[in-house]
C-alpha cells in the first residue's frame, strides 16, 4: 500500500483517528487510549501486517509527552508512523505494545528510564540505564548543573 | 640407598658400546653412593640422597617451568605472527624471570570469606604431585631418582594427583567461577585419566613391562612408535589428546576457560601462589611429555635406523639427555600447538569425545595391539 | 555398518579439518618474514605518520615568529566540547584603527576529540594539525596549551 | 544497582546467580549480565546495561548538525563511518541538497571497508570467546591494514570523523584507491585462512551449530537486523530495501539463510566480507571526478518537521529520528542502535543452553557496548 491507501485502510479501521501526510511516511496521531487497539488491529489485519517495530522513541514536546511507533511491514514494505501523546507529566502512562512487537520491551525501558513514561502491562519495567536517584534526563525541563555543561 | 636401586638396574653389561658406558650416568651416582657411604651411616645416607635429589629437582623445577613458560609465550607469538616477548634481555629470554620476581612482590589478598586452610593448601597439593611424579622420570641414562618397577602405573597415578588440588582451589575460594571450573576439572581427568591409561597400556603389552628404564632399555632397536605399527601411533594420538586434556591445557583448557571462567579455579589467587598454580600447569605438561617421550619415542634411546652403521654412530654421538629433552620438546611443541590453533570445547563435548571416541578406539587398539605381540608381527 | 562407516567418517574427516587449522598457525610459526610487530620505541626515528594524521591542532608559525589567527573565534564556537578558547584584545594598528586581535588561543588537548571541525572551518587557515601523538604527561595541567607563541603577531595580509 | 541485584536474588534464590561483568573477558565491554545457571545450564539472562551511558541523545539537542557527527563516532565505534552517514544523509535529506556522485561512491567504499573491519574484529574476538586465542591476533592484523588505509584518508584509524554534512571533510588521498586494490588483493588470499583456521573446523561446528536458534517470527518481531537477523531470514539489508548513496548502482546480493543458529550468522558475516569486497572492487576504479562536497551553509538550520534515516551498520539497521524545530540545534534525536536492539534477544536464545554456549551467542550477535548505552 501507498501513503494514501495506507490513509484510507487506518480511516477504516477508526475514522476519528488524525492522518497526517508527512514527508516521509503517513502519519497518524493516536489517542493514548486508542493506541494498544489500533496497533494490535495494524500488525493483526491481513492487509497491513505491521510485524516489525524498527523505531520506538519517546519524546518531550515541551508541554507533552509522547511517544513515535514506527512501524514497517516486512511483507508488503510499508511504513507508518503512530504518534501518541499525554499531557500529564508527573505521572504520564501508556499502554505498552510490548506483547504485540517483543522489541518493545527494551525500548519502552528506555523511555520510562529517560523520560519517565510508565508503560502499563510492561512485563519488567526497571530502569534500563540510569539508577533510581536520577531524574529523566530527556525531559526539557531536566536540570543537572555538575554533568550537564553548556556554553 | 636410592642410588643403589638405580645402579644395579641399569649397570652396563660388557658387551656394551662405547657410548653407553661414556654418556652413563650410573658410574657418577654409584661413586656419590659409595664416598657418602664411606661418611656416614646409611640411614643418613639416604636422608642426604633425598636432600640432594630434593634440590636439584627444585632447581629443575623452577628452571623448566620459567623456560616453558617463555618458549610457550614465544611459540604462540611467532604462531600469531608477533614477536613475543623481547623487552627484557636479548630476545626476551629474561622476562620470565623478571614476572617471577613480580609475582613474588605481589601482595597476597587475603579472601575474606574463603576456607583458607584448604585456600593455602591448593597450590601446594598440585606442586608436589609434579615433584612426586618427577622423581621416576629417566631422563637420561642412568640419571633418574627412583626406577619403581611399576613406573608406569606410579607416574599415572601420581600425577593424577593434582586434581585435588584443582578442586580444593575451586572450592575454597569461595568463588562461583572458581567452582564452576573445579567441577569441571573433576569431571575432565577422572574421564581422561582412562585414556592416559589405556593408551599407555598399549605400549606396556608391547615392552613387556612397566618399568621406565626396561621401556626404555626395550626400544634400543627402534622406538615403539615405530615398531608397534598403527596401534601405537593411534596410541601415540590418544595420549597426545587425553594428557592435553589431563593437565587442562589447549582446546581443554576448560577449568580455566579465560572466556567464560575468568580464570577458573585460581580466579581468587595473586601472587605466589598464583605463580604455584602457573608453574604447576607447565610442570604437568613436561611431565605428560617426557612420559610420552620415553614410552613411545623411546626415551633417551638415540634414533637408529636398521642396517645404516654410519648414521646411528653419528646420533650415537648425540648424549642421552639431550635425545630425551629434544623428544619430550618436540611432544611440548605439538601440545602447544594444539592449544594455539584450536577453540575450546564444551565440557559435554568433551566428555563425549573421551566416552564416545577415545575410549572405544582404546580398548579396540588395546586389543589388536595384544594380537599383534601374540603373533609376534611387530618389528 | 553403515553407522560404522560414518562413525569412522566422523573421525577422519574431524581430523583432517583440525590439521587444515595446524597447517595455518604452522606456516605461520616457520615463516619469522610474516611478523607485523612494530618495536615502537626503538623504531621512533624512522617512524613517519600520514601526513594527515590527527595528532593535536597546531598553530603554524613562519620564520619571523607570525601566525595567520585573526582571533575571528570561529574555531571557538565550532568545536563541540569547548576544547578552544580564545582570549582576545584590541590593538591599535600602524594606521590609527583599533582592531582585534589575538591574545590567547588555549588549545585543552585532553578535551579535544580531533573531528577536525576547528581546522576545517578555519578562514584563515591558522590552524591546522600536527602529527605529533606522544601527548602523556604527568599532569593534566600540561594538556593545556597555549598555540600562538609568546610575541607572535598576525602575519601581514591576512584580514 | 543495588536494589536490582537484591530484586533478583530474592525472586530466585535457589538458583546459582553469577554475574558475567562488568569486567569479564567475553562480555566485550561493560556489559553484565547476570545469568542465572542450574548446573553449566543458562536458565535466565538479566543483561543490565548503562555503565557507559554518556547521554549522546540528550547531549545531540544542545549541539548542532555537525557537530553531533564526532557523537555518533562514538556511539558504535567499529562502524564509526556509517553511523557519520545516518546523521549526514538525513541533514541532506531535509534540506534537498544534492549530493555528487563523487561524494556518494567515496562514502560506498569507505561503508564498505568500515564493514570489512568491523567484520574482521568480530571474527577475532568471536574466535577468542570460543578460546581460539590465535584468531585474535589474524583478525587485527588484517585489520590493521584497512585502518591505515583509512588513517592516511581520513587522519584517524577508527572514530574517523570523515563525513560532514554535504559531503566529506577532504578528498581521497591520492594513494587511496591503490592501496584498496592492494587491501583487496591481500585479503582474498587470506580469508580462506580464516575458513580453515575456524569455519572448517570440527570443534567449532560442534560450538556453533544449532546453538541459539532464533526463528524467522521471532527475529522480526525482536527486531534483530544486521547478519544476525539475515542469518535467521529476516531479509533486512536496508542497503536493498532503502539504497542510499551508490548502493543503488551496484550489484551486490543479501546474505541470507534461513537456520538462524550462531553458526550462520558467523558465517553471515563471512560471506558478507567477500560481499563487501565485491562491492569495492565495483566502485574502486569508477571514482567520478567532481567535487568533495557541496558548500553548505556556515550554519545549519533544518527545517521545521522529521527525518527518518536508516542506514545499514556492520551490527544491523541504524535509525537516527531528527525532530527539529527549525533551530541549529536539532529539538530531539532518536538513535536506534542496532546493538540495543540486539542485546534484547540474548535471553531468548541463551536459554537453556550451557553457559559456554552463552559465551558463543553473546559472541556471534557481536554486541558492541558503547552503541547499546549511548
């Protein structure tokens, strides 16, 4: 499928859903509570079978925080990009994907360790990198004054 | 009284050539013998004969175990197209020496949690099953500490008496890598030790006997590497592969398997007694070569080929001892070898290779061996 | 039989794959002609590197103590972990006009990680690299240098 | 750390806990994992990770574009280059500059020749992990020849800092494409050397066959790319998939197999050099004449938005997320290190084999630390 049809078969499978038509891959931005549904329907339908999850990234929008799913089919060569967001930044959680793409589980480590994400259903949520007493240093407003210098 | 075992077994017969009577070394015991006897009573003779022989196998001891530490490091490095060491003294030659003196400087860290009666005894428990089975080594004519008639079975046995060490090593440290590489090494020689024994049985049925010097005394007309056809070369093979294994050298290094183990057994040990362990594992390797130098490649026997009277005089020339250190190198050379071109087994590999391989080839080689001396078709 | 057969298959052909593996390290052990060790400090006169090896950022100087550093800083905000820093000052030149120039260029070679950024972007080309690569010293304090060299002054038509 | 170590240890007393690491001789690095044994056999594998976390992606977002290029040196230094290129292709990309021939088939032939090495120091050390200690020494020998080729090219052996933004930072040394050729000609005589010291060899086939099998579905779905993942069938050279530089004009095949033991993906990697050199030999004497690189802007501002580049490491699939907002230093950087990804599958297949075999596993994945912290 082409960017269009891939826009048209997500529309199907939820028509609330925001398709954008990035420069490089189509682009859809997911509510995280619709996230873990509509991922299982991309890798689990016929037409889509999204089976590897190359990229999992998570990202502090300033106000936000999310987390991009790039998704590519290993069948039939397609990619999309899932975006999710939430706005809450003491306690943000999300759904984990980690039973659907068993990449995830490291990856969704990482987020939590960096960005503090906490994803529900992980099986092994621990820190990945860093120890308990550090903050998450990917958020923008992470302020570390003797190992972080900057001109 | 030592020496006196010695001389009456070996005295040369009249009919004798020169060289035998030139290179032999039983006139140079037998006066020591006789002028200590003259001295003193012979009880305090022989604690003398002890005390003299003690030293000079202490000396022996250390100078072989740094030499082959150093030939070992230069034979892997030409291997591996390096130059080995050459910093300290020409060619390097003094650099064993210079560790030596290091790990003797070496702070001993004492472990916190470890059974430090059996953790001090380890080290001492493999030394002294190398000096044990040193003693009834011939390594030249006449020259050898104790010639037992049962030889043969006594060096096995003896020197099979470093797996207690290996283990007591293992287990004390306390140490979950050094006990992994103690049950190892438990498992690894109570399994070879088999293949040692058969393979050296193979020979024994072709000598007729298990005393070294009379193994040795028997291969005058030709090594028995040569005259027991392919059995003894497949025996030759066997106790290559099984005495590499039996002092946890080369492809069976796996007590010590540097990665996966750290260092195995000595994982917790520094500084001398690390060195023991070191010297030990080189001791054992010479020991394993000399008893396959004197029992397949006829010892400190000269090569001779049947009728050619010019060229055996010429090897006549040659000492027995260098015959015997010359053989038991070359054995050295191959053990090195193998260690330095081959990856390391799997521990159930490499029982399989003892259980399903060696053993049965052993016991088939046993027995064709004792058909061929039956029939008399060996040389 | 058959299980015999390949029994024995398995030997031999085992074997004869470890002697192809001695035949390797062998031929290596009795050709001495293949050894790649270099004997580093004794061969320290005759080693020559690569005329673009990295081995720390010089500043060229001619013969009559001159160097090309207009104090621009360029290099300053090109590197990427603030390994230059220049102190600069204003001078007065020969036709009455203030300008700046160089005071300092401090060159910290033990913060440099030699992506030649600083070099590459250099207007003047003032600096550039030297092939030099002894840099240990017994106190970090040395790693700190100063490029341009007491008295130096900005050669003549560089802008 | 402490708590981690207590965690696991209270969950499973009765099992035999080591700890392989931080300094252990076959973990390659700073890597631990804490392996849970019954008897020799691996029950469980806790890789903890993070004792060389430098922060590359937090530190990306306070540099600009190239600067962040002597990062990603750092990140998987064996396959320094290609790292370099990710960042380079995907600031080219957004800002539609067009790169000239001559630039894209000197970045092939450097790609390839950090492959080559990279290739050649996992050989070494995977032969060392299986206790071969003479490999070690083979491997870099040979492997010193392409560093001095990439030394007079570039002025650095390994972290070669040779790509920037629009091209390259100078031109080829003249002596460049002759000692390639001579580089090619010496090491077709000597991988077959490698073949007999260690792909022959019985007791490495008793190692490696069947040991840690990974399937095709579990492959995909861990999401192991490089010879590891081909080993097993993923087919996922992204050199086919998605050309970038001169990948597109040359003839080249993905190494595949469908076993997905550690003896194929060693023997992935072996095929894959006679690929690469196939590949050079391609290249090497139709260098287009041209220019080293395209002038660029003093200062580089990307355009607002997101840039997706995945490039094809030695280890696997290298991703660099760039969102930018429009700044010269980019908003976030996401690496998706093939190594990280990788590590992940360790538990998977090491289980149930015996703790040697972790050794070999660990080995044949050829896990580089520094790009698994980041």
């Amino acid at each position: 499928m082409d960017k269009i049809q891939l826009g048209e078969f997500i529309k199907s499978i939820d028509p609330d859903l925001e398709i954008k038509d990035g420069k490089q891959f189509t682009e859809v931005l997911v509510p995280s509570s619709k996230l873990h549904s509509l991922a299982t329907q991309l890798k689990e339908k016929e037409e889509a079978q999204f089976d590897y999850l190359f990229c999992l990234s998570g990202v502090d929008y300033g106000h936000d925080l999310g987390v991009v799913y790039h998704l590519r089919s290993t069948i039939f060569n397609h990619v999309v990009v899932l975006k999710t967001r939430t706005s809450e930044r003491e306690n943000p959680q999300l759904d984990s994907v980690s039973d659907l793409w068993k990449t995830a589980d490291f990856h969704e480590r990482e987020v939590y360790d960096l960005l503090g994400i906490k994803f529900t259903n992980h099986p092994d949520l621990r820190r990945l990198f860093l120890d308990n007493s550090w903050g998450f240093p990917l958020r923008k407003d992470y302020v570390d004054d003797i190992n972080i210098v900057t001109k | 009284m030592l020496f006196d075992i010695v001389s009456a077994n070996s005295a040369p017969l009249p009919s004798e050539p020169w060289w035998r009577v030139f290179y032999d070394f039983s006139s140079l015991t037998q006066s020591i013998n006789t002028s200590l006897n003259d001295a003193m009573s012979p009880f305090w003779t022989t604690v003398t004969e002890m005390l003299i022989i003690g030293v000079l196998f202490l000396l022996f001891y250390a100078v072989v175990g740094l030499f082959l530490v150093y030939a070992e490091r230069k034979v892997c490095a030409f291997m591996q197209n390096r130059l080995g060491p050459n910093r300290v003294g020409p060619f390097g030659i003094f650099q064993t020496i210079a560790d030596l003196v290091k790990l003797l400087f070496v702070e001993l860290i004492p472990i916190k949690n470890a059974d430090s009666f059996l953790f001090n005894l380890a080290p001492f428990i493999v030394i002294i099953a190398g000096f044990m089975a040193l003693a009834a080594i011939p390594f030249a004519m006449g020259l050898h500490a104790i010639d037992l008639n049962i030889g043969v079975l006594y060096v096995i046995a003896v020197s099979a008496m470093g797996v207690i060490g290996v283990l007591l090593a293992g287990w004390s440290s306390n140490n979950k890598y050094s006990l992994i590489g103690a049950m190892r090494s438990g498992a690894q020689i109570v399994s070879y030790e088999l293949s040692v024994g058969l393979s050296i049985i193979t020979i024994v049925i072709l000598a007729g006997s298990m005393q070294l010097s009379e193994i040795v005394e028997a291969q005058r007309a030709g090594w028995f590497i040569f005259r027991g056809h392919i059995p003894a070369f497949i025996a030759f093979i066997i106790f290559l592969i099984s005495s590499t294994a039996e002092t946890n050298r080369g492809p069976f290094d796996l007590a010590e398997a540097e990665s996966e183990l750290t260092a195995g057994y000595h994982t917790e040990y520094s500084g001398i007694k690390f060195a023991f362990f070191f010297l030990a594992e080189y001791m054992n390797m010479f020991i394993v070569a000399s008893i396959a130098a004197t029992v397949f490649l006829g010892g400190w026997m000269p090569f001779h080929v049947g009728n050619w009277v010019g060229f055996n005089i010429i090897m006549d020339f040659i000492p027995p001892f260098f015959w015997y250190i010359g053989k038991t190198f070359f054995v050295i050379f191959l053990m090195m070898w193998f260690k330095w071109t081959f990856p390391r087994l799997r521990i159930d590999q490499l029982l399989t290779l003892e259980w399903k391989f060696l053993l049965p080839i052993n016991l088939v080689n046993v027995l064709i061996m004792a058909f061929i001396v039956l029939m008399g078709w060996h040389f | 039989m058959r299980s015999i057969i390949n029994y024995l298959k398995e030997i031999v052909f085992g074997v004869w794959s470890l002697m192809k593996g001695m035949k390797v390290t062998g031929s290596y052990f009795f050709r001495p002609g293949t050894i790649v060790t270099q004997k580093y400090p004794n061969n320290r006169k005759d080693l020559v590197m690569f005329d673009r090896f990295k081995g720390e950022v010089v500043m060229p100087h001619n013969e009559k103590n001159e160097h090309k550093c207009t104090g621009c800083g360029i290099c300053e905000i090109n590197c990427p972990n603030g390994s230059i820093e220049i102190i600069s000052k204003s001078i007065v030149t020969e036709d009455g006009k203030k300008k700046r120039a160089i005071d300092k260029h401090i060159y910290r070679l033990g913060m440099c990680t030699f992506c030649a950024l600083c070099v590459k972007t250099c207007p003047s080309n003032a600096i550039a690299f030297a092939q030099g690569f002894e840099h240990a010293v017994f106190n970090r304090a040395l790693l700190i240098k100063t490029l341009n060299k007491p008295g130096s002054q900005l050669m003549k038509g560089v802008e | 750390m402490e708590e981690k170590v207590k965690n696991i240890t209270t969950d499973e007393q009765q099992e035999y806990v080591i700890n392989m690491g931080p300094q252990h001789p076959s973990t390659h690095g700073v890597l631990r994992l804490v392996v849970s044994l019954k008897g020799e056999i691996v029950k469980n594998v806790q890789p903890h990770i993070g004792y060389i976390h430098r922060g590359i992606e937090k530190m990306c977002e306070s540099i600009t574009y190239p600067q962040i290029i002597h990062l990603t040196d750092r990140m998987d230094y064996l396959s320094a280059h290609i790292n370099n290129e990710a960042v380079c292709l995907s600031v080219e990309k957004a800002l539609e500059v067009d790169i000239p021939d001559r630039v894209k088939v000197i970045r092939t032939i450097m790609s390839e020749l950090t492959r080559i090495q990279s290739h050649q120091l996992w050989w070494a050390s995977f032969g060392m992990d299986l206790g071969g200690l003479t490999c070690f020494f083979y491997g870099l020998r040979d492997r010193e020849k392409i560093l001095d080729i990439f030394e007079e090219t570039c002025g650095s052996r390994m972290i070669v800092s040779y790509n920037c933004p629009g091209g390259l930072m100078y031109d080829i040394h003249p002596n460049f494409q002759k000692r390639v050729k001579d580089f090619i000609k010496y090491f077709r005589k000597i991988l077959p050397e490698y073949d007999q010291l260690l792909t022959g060899n019985v007791i490495f086939h008793e190692r490696s066959k069947g040991i840690g099998k990974l399937s095709l579905k579990d492959a995909i779905s861990y999401g192991i790319t490089g010879p590891s993942g081909r080993a097993s069938g993923f087919s996922c050279d992204v050199r086919k998939h998605e050309p970038y530089s001169a990948y597109d004009r040359i003839i080249f095949k993905e190494i595949l197999f469908t076993e997905g033991d550690t003896y194929h993906r060693y023997v992935a990697r072996i095929e894959e050099m006679w690929e690469s050199m196939n590949i050079i030999e391609q290249l090497i004497d139709n260098i287009p004449d041209g220019p080293f690189a395209v002038k660029m802007k003093p200062i580089i501002k990307l355009p607002e938005g997101e840039y997706y580049q995945r490039v094809e490491t030695a280890r696997g699939e290298l991703g660099v997320y760039i969102i930018s907002d429009g700044n010269k230093n980019p908003y976030r950087v996401k690496f998706r290190s093939p190594n990280f990804v990788n590590l992940s599958v360790l538990n998977q297949i090491a289980s149930g084999f015996k703790i040697a075999d972790l050794v070999a596993i660990g080995g044949s994945l050829d896990l580089v630390i520094p790009d698994i912290d980041r």
